[in-house]
C-alpha cells in the first residue's frame, strides 16, 4: 500500500507562517513586557544602611554603548546599578546625549524608577579638550571653544563637571589654560576617576576644588559594565531629577573608588567584551 506524500511548504510560505507565529507571539506578550518588573525576576536590589540612614551611590562619568568605544548595552545598566547600589549615575556618552533619555525610559518601564536616577550628560570634545555636562536637553556639538561649550551648557540649565582635569598623560584632557579661564564656571569638580594614570592626579584635582569650595564627585569612566560604580560619593539616598538635588547630594555625601592603573584597566576591559560576547549567544 502506498501513501501520498505529504504536501510541503515552499520557502516563501515558511517565512510566512513563520512572520504569523513571531507576530502573534509578539502580541500576546505585548501587555506583559508593559507591567512593572516582575519581583521575582526583579534584578538583586543591594540596599546599604549607615547608622540607620539607606545611602546610595553616585557615578557621574560613565559611557554605554552609545559611545563609540563602548559595548554596555543600555538594558543591563539598571540590574547592576540595583546589586552595586550606584543609584544615581550620570551617562556621559561622547559627543551624545540621547544615552541618558534612552535609559531612563528603559529604568521606568522596569518600574524603577522609584529607585534609580538617571542623568543626561554629554562628554563634549571641545576645541581644547574635553567637560562635561550635566542636565542636558539635547546634544551639544563638538569641537567648540571651553567657553561657548559652557555658554550652551549653562543655557540648557545644565551643569559643568570638570572631569580628570589635572593628568597630564590624559589625551582628552582640558587643557590647563582653558581650565584657567573658565574656572568661575565650573560647577561641579571629579576628584576620583578610576582610569587616571596616577591616584596623585585625584589628589590634584582634590585640592583644586575644595580650595574653590566647589561639589566633589567621583567618575567611574566606565568603558564596560563592571566598571559602573568603580568611582562613586556615597550620600543619604533621594531620588534626583534636578540639579539642585544632585548638588546637595554631593555636598552631604562622601567620595571613594577603586583606581586601577591604565595597562591593567585596557587589558581588563579587553577582557570583558571578549567574554560578554560568549555569554550573550
């Protein structure tokens, strides 16, 4: 006895019926995906108590994959700000802003937003180096002079942060005459950057500051996502959306970090994206 074969699909209504499974699985995980995290797949939420007061950290330089030297995807910021309890970072991509809205609105459909706060910063290149700014609306364009950098900043209503000002060996570093004359600007100085080619130069930038009697904060300069909040102030927490809030909580908070010398942070970060790639396929 025989059998007729079965009929087969022809290519093209594969990728049809294909196309209508995805689709149809799509919708129907749609209202899901929409509902605050889950608790029980909600990320480890590290809370740090300090004679009975919760503190958090603060990390306000850091890149994603935004930048073009950078692979930290967006989406697995917020799980590691939870389990590290950096609570408020700063993403400081360069030459871009649209890092940090880009975030934010991931931590909101997380529903943590009760919990993280997120800053928009820009590292912009200008024409004699590189600050940062803080607060910013939209992208402030490279290769400016410092003043019309911090002319376009302050009129965003942002802030300027002086970030690892004071290392000579630091290729994008503000050069020392234009930090001179834009000093009375500055709002806010870094005074730990994890990514310096000697601890010395925090000391620097230290003394620059509180002689100025100016905010100290601290910067990550992370290139990878274990680096976020190598560099951090610890304050009592609260949530920040202005910068009168981040100014007092730098002002009531307390700086620290990790510094790891240069060759050892390349190879590190080398290290890292070779293995992410193994762990994401």
């Amino acid at each position: 006895m025989t059998f007729p074969e079965s009929p087969t699909l022809s290519a093209t209504s594969k990728t049809s019926v294909t196309a209508r499974l995805l689709q149809q699985a799509q919708e129907r995980l749609r209202p899901w995906l929409r509902q605050p995290f889950p608790d029980r797949l909600r990320p480890q939420n590290n809370i740090v108590w300090r004679e009975g007061v919760q503190v958090m950290r603060v990390d306000l330089h850091l890149h994603t994959e935004i930048s073009n030297d950078c692979k930290t995807p967006l989406q697995d910021i917020p799980g590691w700000m939870l389990q590290t309890n950096t609570r408020v970072i700063a993403v400081t991509d360069h030459d871009e802003q649209r890092g940090g809205p880009a975030l934010r609105q991931i931590v909101k459909e997380m529903g943590l937003d009760d919990r993280l706060s997120i800053i928009d910063g820009e590292e912009v290149t200008t024409s004699e180096g590189e600050l940062i700014g803080l607060f910013l609306h939209e992208k402030i364009e490279p290769k400016l002079s410092p003043e019309e950098t911090v002319r376009q900043i302050k009129a965003q209503g942002g802030l300027v942060l002086l970030q690892h000002g004071f290392d000579p060996l630091k290729r994008y570093r503000l050069r020392p005459e234009a930090t001179a004359r834009i000093a009375d600007q500055i709002d806010i100085v870094e005074v730990f950057n994890s990514r310096l080619s000697r601890h010395h130069w925090n000391r620097v930038a230290e003394d620059w500051g509180r002689a100025r009697q100016l905010p100290l904060s601290a910067g990550s300069d992370a290139h990878t996502l274990q680096d976020i909040g190598e560099a951090w102030v610890e304050t009592p927490f609260r949530l920040i959306t202005t910068p009168q809030d981040l100014l007092a909580a730098l002002r009531e908070g307390t700086v620290g970090g990790r510094w790891t010398h240069p060759v050892e942070a390349f190879g590190i970060k080398q290290w890292r994206n070779f293995n992410g790639q193994f762990r994401r396929n």
